[in-house]
C-alpha cells in the first residue's frame, strides 16, 4: 500500500494532534515490536556487515519505541511526518536526511525556530525516524537502484553486471528525457546535451552525485548519457558543456534529488515487508519540491 497526499488529507488533520494516544492500549496488550526490533532485523536482513561508520541510525524519537506501523519514505520532511501519523505509522524510515544535513548534525540548529517545531512535533506524536542510507545502497543489488529500475519498467535494458547500466535501441536524448519525465511524473526535471543524440549506453547515479564519481562516469567513453539526481552547477554541468564544446558527444540529466531515489524507498517497503510482518508497512512519497512558472 502507498500513503498518497490524497488519503491523507481525507483523514483530516485531527488524527495528527492526538498523534498515538489511540494506540497506547495495543501497545500495552503484550510486548510489541520496538524500533530496535526493527533496526536489528534490517541489520540481520541487508546482506552485508554493518559498517562502523555510517549515518544509518535512529535520529530522532527513542529505540524503545513500541511501533504500530513502519513508512518508508525518500524523505522524512514535516509533510511526510504528518501523513506518517494520520495513518498510525508511527516509525518513519527515510533514506535521506531529517535534519539538513547529511549526518543529521544538529549542533548549529538547536535554537533555529522550524527545527525545534520538527523535533516538537515528532515527540509529541511518539515518533521514531530511521535514517536508511549507506547500507540501502550498499547492499547487493544496490536497494535505490533496483527500485528505480522497476519503476521506469527498465530491467530488460539493463546491464548484466549493474542495474544502474542500460542500453538502449536507438533511443535520442528527447525520448529518454521524455521517458523518464513520464514515468516518474517529474514537474522539473533539466537536461544538458542535444536532444537529437542517439543514445547507446546510459549510466544512471540516482540521487547526489559530486565531481567524483561524477567525471569518472562521464568519461567513460562506453556513456553517453550520466542521469543523477542533482549535482553542483560548476561540476559535472560544466564539465559536460565542455565535453561537448571540445567534440564529444554527451548528456547529463537532471531529475531532482527526491524523484531520482523515491521508487527506491517504495521497494524498500516491499523488501521491509519480507521480513516484519508484525506491523503494517507501507510507503510514503515526498513531494517534488520544485515546479515549473
């Protein structure tokens, strides 16, 4: 099941000022699931040791919170947290930050106003929020990677060795671009290259990508097309401008942070369900957070 905008606004915004008060009595009747229950299955789960240095923990809400529900969601904003709630989904797990910044430091932001009313607003309603990152791309196949592949319906060019690495039949940039502005839903998605360039293969890094890997892969003479999810101006945009200037013939898209990775948290839902089977667990979309004038 997937918590859309829609029902969440046909529950009203009551149910989020009582938050979990409803629950208490499930709660008590024996002893339930509890955010450290879930955290120690997906570490058991993953497939891979857990790593000694990672942002993947609970940051915000306690470990000893009895859960009634599991969202998943690409972003744990403000937004999300209220749907959360108004479906008594009282663990969110986000595969990016909660607190703006990528490790969730919350030293410069302790007295700024709209982060003491997140923090508010998540102990008031017993929340629980899971940061999900490394070990979600690190597994293998990378978790984000295959979710994105399903939802654009591109397993079947896909590479044998990555599912991040396709192949296609004589597509040009437009239908790409159009593609994935279709199947995604995408309001701003931007791209940089000539929208008659036959594409061959196309290396997809969803999410944020830097100079490296980011010039790596575009120059890769096998790629002619690197889409990420956004990257700095004066990075790989301008590096590929000048690929192009000197002869070669490259793209780069851009779909935005939250659509380039979202279809990966739909799945972990799926995966999550395969294992959790105590409390429900659905997904939660984050908005796009940009449009068009």
């Amino acid at each position: 099941m997937e918590l859309s905008r829609r029902s969440f606004l046909a529950g009203g915004t009551a149910n989020v000022a009582c938050g979990f008060a409803a629950a208490a009595p499930l709660a008590q009747r024996d002893r339930r699931l509890t955010a450290a229950d879930v955290v120690d299955r997906v570490k058991k789960n993953v497939g891979m040791p857990w790593l000694a240095q990672t942002v993947d923990r609970i940051v915000a809400g306690s470990d000893d919170t009895p859960v009634i529900g599991v969202a998943t969601t690409m972003m744990a904003t403000l937004d999300v947290l209220r749907r959360a709630v108004a479906a008594r989904r009282n663990m969110v797990i986000t595969h990016e930050s909660t607190f703006y910044s990528h490790q969730d430091r919350i030293e410069d932001i302790r007295e700024d106003a709209t982060y003491q009313f997140k923090t508010d607003f998540i102990r008031r309603n017993d929340l629980a929020v899971f940061h999900f990152h490394d070990h979600w791309h690190r597994r293998n196949p990378d978790g984000i990677a295959v979710g994105m592949a399903r939802e654009l319906g591109w397993e079947r060019y896909a590479s044998a060795s990555s599912p991040r690495e396709f192949a296609f039949p004589g597509w040009s940039l437009a239908k790409l671009a159009g593609e994935l502005k279709s199947r995604l839903q995408i309001r701003a998605m931007r791209v940089v290259g000539d929208p008659n360039l036959i594409v061959g293969r196309v290396l997809a890094s969803w999410g944020n990508v830097s100079l490296t890997p980011g010039i790596p892969y575009l120059a890769r003479p096998d790629v002619d097309v690197l889409i990420v999810g956004e990257t700095h101006e004066w990075e790989l945009v301008e590096y590929v401008q000048d690929q192009m200037s000197s002869g070669k013939k490259k793209a780069l898209i851009l779909l935005g942070h939250v659509v380039s990775e979202q279809a990966g948290m739909r799945y972990c839902a799926e995966w999550l369900r395969s294992f959790i089977q105590e409390v429900p667990i659905d997904f939660i979309a984050a908005d796009e957070p940009f449009w068009r004038p």
